[in-house]
C-alpha cells in the first residue's frame, strides 16, 4: 500500500454521509427563504434571516416540549386527586 496512513484516515471519514436530518432541514429552510420576490437580498441579511428562523424554531419547539411536560404533570395530579377521592366517595 502505498499510503496506509492516508488509508486509514480516509476509512475514518469517507463513510460519513456528507448531510443529515438537521442539515436537510437548513436547506429546505432557506429554499423556502430564497423566492424570485427576495433575490436580491444581501447574502448577510439571507443569513441573518435564515439564523434568527432557526433561533425562532429552536424556541418555539422549546416552548412546546415545556407546554406538554406542564400539561403531563396537571393531568397526572388530576389523576392522583381523583383516585384520592374514589374511596371516599365509595365510604360515604
């Protein structure tokens, strides 16, 4: 083998896919982004715009994720309170 150091290397990283779901996501993004009615945005305000769409995602998913664990637990307390209340209904 003439450059089994190389070899080696390129084992390593060759097999990595050269995009992922994330990556996907920023493409598809700044498609939607890129329309003939904005081609003439400066390539710092289409950067500009696809990172604070990411920032807003980013938060609203956050926000949603939060929603859901709160909505979870005050189900889950309902849940206890009612079974706490059975029993008692049932003494009476």
């Amino acid at each position: 083998m003439r450059y089994p150091v190389l070899s080696r290397i390129a084992l390593d990283f060759l097999p990595i896919r050269g995009s992922s779901v994330p990556c996907e996501r920023a493409f598809s993004d700044a498609g939607l982004t890129d329309t003939k009615r904005r081609a003439r945005l400066p390539p710092k305000n289409f950067g500009d715009i696809q990172t604070l769409k990411g920032s807003f995602k980013k938060d609203r998913r956050r926000q949603e994720i939060e929603l859901a664990a709160q909505q979870a637990a005050q189900k889950k307390h309902w849940l206890d309170d009612a079974a706490q209340e059975a029993p008692k209904r049932q003494s009476e």
